[in-house]
C-alpha cells in the first residue's frame, strides 16, 4: 500500500464515531508497538575519536580547542568513507594536516620567529614554512647552539614534516588512499608528532 492509498476521512470518520474508551484502547496500542519498536532496535555503538585512534585523551586534553575539533573531523571523515571502495580520503587527510600547522603555529612558531626569515605572523605560515628552515642542517644546529633542542629532535620534526607535506600535496591536487592516511595518524599519533611538538619536542631544552 502507498501512503496516498490511505483514506485519512475514512479513519477520521471512524474514529469519531468510537468512544472515549476505545480511542484510549486505540491509543494505548499503538504506543506499545511504538516502545516494542524502539526495544528492538539495536542501540548505535558510538566511538569517540580518542578510541577510534587509540590514543589517551588525558595526553590530549591541555591541546587547543580547534586542534581537537580538526582531528576529530579528520577521524569522522575516516570513517564515514571508510567503506566506501577506492575512497579518496583526502578530506580527511586535510583535517590532519590542519590539525598539525595549528599545533605549529603555537608552538614552534614563537622559536622561528627568533631565528629565521618569513616569521611575521602566526597565521600566514604554511607547513613548509616549518619544514624549509630545517632541510639545512646549519639551521638545526643553530638551533641547537643557542640551546632549543637537539638535532635529533629537529630531525625528527623535520622527516615527519616532510611525510605530511607530501601527503598534503596529494589532498590537494591528487588522491589520498587509505594506505597514506595510515601513514599519517601513523606519525601524528603512533610516532605521536603532535604530542612531541607540543611538549616541544624536546626542542627547547630545559633551564
């Protein structure tokens, strides 16, 4: 039956002519099959994106607001496109990448700012705005002269950036499979590069 078929007059009519009594019965009905409809559905199992990464939300929870809520989006659209074959997941991969020039700007940006050209303000800096000073070694150890970090530290940033940046790249003007987007939660969280460039990686030496 279509839902045009249905003669609402006729159930009006019908209704109209039973008693207080059977329109309770009526009403009483349909509310139980309504609560047996609801009892029988299976509950929607939610994973927050904390689980679906597999990472401590205590590491997580001194980091910026919009960091968060970028990292989130990119786990959603993950998992949104997740079964969808030959997905292209550079929605996501946008959302992490976003996630990690955030996390510069605050945190590395206030050292480069001090050492390197091209460091006026937070907001027009790119990833490769991070990543060039660190592809010449005289800068790393410059770095480390003056007592921000170790070269090791900067290394570590640096191959990453490289990864993401070409990655990046890919969302942008190509395709991002999912075997890419492994490798990028890979080094963001695994390698846990957002947590490193935070606790500024051990960029900035103590005392």
């Amino acid at each position: 039956m279509k839902f045009s078929d249905i003669d609402f007059s006729a159930i009006s009519r019908m209704m109209d002519n039973m008693s207080d009594e059977e329109k309770n019965k009526l009403n009483d009905m349909a509310q139980n099959m309504m609560n047996n409809m609801k009892q029988n559905e299976e509950p929607e199992e939610e994973t927050d994106f904390y689980e679906a990464l597999n990472i401590n939300e205590e590491d997580y929870a001194d980091f910026p607001g919009n960091v968060l809520d970028q990292i989130e989006a990119g786990s959603d659209l993950e998992v949104y496109y997740e079964d969808v074959k030959d997905a292209d997941f550079s929605a996501s991969a946008l959302f992490y990448a976003k996630a990690t020039l955030n996390m510069l700007r605050k945190y590395i940006y206030p050292v480069f700012k001090n050492f390197f050209d091209g460091f006026n303000n937070p907001s027009t800096t790119t990833i490769y705005s991070y990543l060039y000073p660190l592809m010449n070694e005289d800068n790393i150890h410059k770095l480390f002269d003056e007592a921000f970090g170790t070269p090791e530290g900067w290394m570590e940033l640096k191959n990453a950036l490289q990864q993401i940046y070409i990655i990046l790249n890919r969302a942008e003007y190509d395709f991002v499979s999912y075997e890419d987007l492994q490798l990028l939660k890979d080094i963001l969280f695994n390698q846990e590069i957002l947590l490193k460039i935070k606790n500024s990686i051990n960029l900035q030496s103590c005392g």
